[in-house]
C-alpha cells in the first residue's frame, strides 16, 4: 500500500511554501514543542498563496507557539492527575481514556494532549495493555472507553487486534470510541482488512470518533475511509476544534456541518479551544464562540448541530455552552425568546 510521506521539518516546509516571519521564527530546536508533522496528501490542501489558509493554520508552526499566556499549562485538563495506570485516564465515572500510542499521522498546533503527543514513549507495552484492561475489569461502572492518543491508527492490524483483544476478553459489554485523526490525515490507512478485523469483536458497539475542522478535509479518499466504518455498522460522530481564522465563522461552520451529515458523519461537539501552552493565537474568545453558536442555532437541523462545549480546566469536565433562551417569569408564564430573536410564553407549571 502507498502510504504517505511527511514533512517533519522547517527546511521540508520552506522548500515548498514562501514562509512568513512568524512561521521561519517558530523554534523547531527547542525539545519541548510538539515536531512538525504534516502528511503529504494533507499538505497539498493548502492553498500556498493564502498566508491565513485554514489548513495551513491547523499544521505550520509559527512563533507564536513560544508565548504562553497566563492560565495556560501543557497539561490543561490535568491528565496526568487522573491517571488510573500509566496509559489509563480516568476522568468520569462511565468512561476511560486509554492512550494506545503518542504516535499521530500529524501534528495539530493546538493539540491538547502536547505533553504526551509526539514525545517518543511509543505504542503501549504489552504489560501497560494488561494493567489497564485489569483496571477496566475491575471497574464495572466504566462502560466506554476511548482508544486515543496519539493516534490508535498508527497501531498495525496485529498490534491493535491484541489491545481490542485485552479489553473485550475481560469486558465484552465494553463500548469502544475509536479516536482518530486518520479519515483526514492519512485515509489509506483504513482498510478492507482493517474493519474486518475490528468486526470480528461484535460483542458490544464501535463508535468511530472523527477530527474534521474545516469543510475542504472532507476529501474523496477522507470520506470513502469514514463510509467503511459507516458501511459496516460503526457510527462516525465528529468532533470539531473551533480555531481562530480556520474555522471561526458561520458559514465555514454551516458548510462543514451540513457536509458532515449528508456524509452520515454526525457533528458531535464543537470545542472550545483547551489552555494549553503556546496556542492562545488559535483560540477564539468565549464570547464570540457563543455568538457563533447562536447563529448555527438559527441555519443548521437539529441533526447538524454540534454541541459547542468546554473542556473545564484542572479535570473540572465537560460543560455545554449555549445561551439561556429563557428570559423571565411573569404572571406564571415563563418568557422565551425565539432564536430568532422573537418571544413566547410557556406556562410555569
Ligand atoms: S491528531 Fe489528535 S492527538 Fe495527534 S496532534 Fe492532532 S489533535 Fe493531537
């Protein structure tokens, strides 16, 4: 199979793009930033004349990576405090977050999980697997767990065949979200051989976790390697970051939103950007998230909305947000206003 190849440095990126100053001062030295990483197929997304193309934003480092604002931290939603074993996050009652890998098929300037991603720890061991299916077992309130990371897909056939196998030998009612950046980064990973394989533990639900920030990922080969999950019974929700001058306006939303769905890909959350070191120039401020959200409120179906959401600092948990449409109470009405800006009473009780 043809896989492809990677650009990995700021000489690769040079040779192929007329950098800015901001982009040529990123310091690719310094041990401690996450290493480019751009596959080839991804790369060529990019219109070169746009100094603010939109896939541009999401993979070529710049400068600003070097300024850390206050509040921000490498390990925003504080992983590391709920490790439960050395690959097992255990944040929420009813779930997990096992880290199959630090390994991804490309580098997102934003990603939250930068103190792990590309760091070089390498797939889990086999007795790092064991421990925390031990873990999983003895904890029957935990009924998801997603495989993350890093990129599970990075994982060969045989390798993640055996972790999907540690799980379900012990909880075979174990729901699996299987987190992936790999339909938009590198869709020739997903194959034929693939899904059957993940196909043969049919004892309870796959849910495949998709990553599409702008409508121009949805490419041709993207969106055949989404469909053979949704061909072979495993749903595909999408989980979207919102991020300054990619995707920050409505019909950039709108647009990909309503692609996703006519692709049976169902935008699941759009999130808040994390507090994570080096990236306040790719967040977008609560406030305007919010306007944003009432405004795809307005155009897009209850189906194609996602869920616009963020992540609490310190391991605080996910919180919805989405404007109060209540506005008071009179004479035992409640008054609503109307997304479009109109109003309506209900009654109180
Ligand atoms: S693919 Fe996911 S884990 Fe990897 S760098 Fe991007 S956001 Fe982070």
């Amino acid at each position: 199979m043809n896989r492809d190849v990677f650009i990995t440095s700021l000489p690769d990126l040079a040779s192929k793009l007329t950098l800015s100053e901001e982009e040529k001062d990123f310091d690719e030295s310094d041990g401690t930033r996450l290493p480019i990483k751009i596959p080839s197929s991804f790369f060529d997304l990019i219109d070169p004349d746009d100094p603010f193309d939109p896939i541009r934003r999401q993979v070529v480092p710049t400068v600003f990576e070097h300024v850390e604002v206050e509040g921000e931290t490498l390990d925003p939603l504080a992983e590391k405090r709920h490790a439960a074993t050395s690959r097992l996050i255990h944040r929420y009652s009813g779930r997990a977050a096992f880290l199959a890998t630090d390994r991804c098929f490309i580098h997102c300037r934003y990603c939250f999980r930068r103190r792990f991603t590309g760091t070089f720890q390498g797939p889990a061991t086999k007795e790092e697997i064991e421990q925390a299916a031990r873990y999983v077992e003895g904890h029957p309130s935990i009924t998801e767990l997603l495989f993350t990371g890093g990129d599970l897909f990075t994982l060969s056939d045989a390798r993640l065949e055996a972790m999907i196998e540690a799980f379900r030998s012990r909880r075979p009612d174990l729901i699996i979200r299987l987190c992936t950046r790999a339909p938009a980064a590198e869709p020739r990973r997903i194959t034929p051989a693939l899904i059957s394989m993940i196909k043969t533990f049919d004892t309870a639900p796959f849910f495949l976790m998709t990553q599409f920030n702008h409508g121009r990922e949805l490419t041709k080969e993207a969106l055949r390697a989404t469909a053979l999950f949704i061909d072979n019974g495993i749903p595909a929700m999408n989980q979207t970051v919102l991020l300054k001058r990619v995707n920050d306006d409505a019909d950039t939303l709108e647009r990909l939103c309503n692609a996703l769905l006519a692709n049976r890909i169902k935008p699941y959350y759009l999130f808040q950007g994390d507090l994570v070191s080096g990236t306040a120039h790719l967040r977008v401020s609560i406030e305007d998230g919010m306007k944003l959200e009432a405004e795809l409120r307005r155009r897009l179906s209850g189906l194609a909305m996602p869920l616009y959401a963020l992540d609490l600092p310190e391991g605080g948990g996910k919180i919805p947000l989405v404007s109060s449409y209540l506005e008071k109470q009179k004479d035992g009405a409640l008054i609503f206003r109307t997304p479009y800006g109109e109003h309506r009473s209900y009654p109180a009780d």
